[in-house]
C-alpha cells in the first residue's frame, strides 16, 4: 500500500477562516450534539494548529531579531 502525500501546510488564514466556519455553525439553529462534540474536536485541532503556527512564526521573528542586533 503506498504512502499517503503529506497534506500540504495551511496558512494562518485558512486555519481562521476554517474556525470561523465552525463557530457560525455553532451559531446555527440546527444544532444535533453528535456533530456538535465532532465541530467541537475540529475546532480544538484547528485552534492547536493555528497556536502552532503562531509559536513557529515568534520563533522565526526571534532570530531575525537576533540576528539583526549582532
């Protein structure tokens, strides 16, 4: 069985547009607890993802800072 490509790295963008997504969904009328526990698990992923990306990003900030005060 062949592996599987990596999935390419989405953006902060595209990681809060897809957050965003999901809290209007909680914001619907239409709301059954089974989807909402599995909107619940993707938006802790998404929020997981987005934080790091975030932390990569100060990470990277850090050592040009570093590296432009030397």
């Amino acid at each position: 069985m062949p592996a599987k490509p990596p999935k390419p790295q989405k953006n902060y963008r595209q990681l809060s547009a897809e957050l965003s997504d999901v809290l209007d969904w909680f914001d619907s009328e239409e709301v059954d607890l089974d989807e909402a526990l599995a909107k619940y698990k993707e938006a802790m992923k998404l929020i997981k993802q987005m934080e790091t990306y975030l932390k990569s990003a100060e990470n990277k900030i850090r050592e040009i800072s570093a590296s432009s005060s030397k």
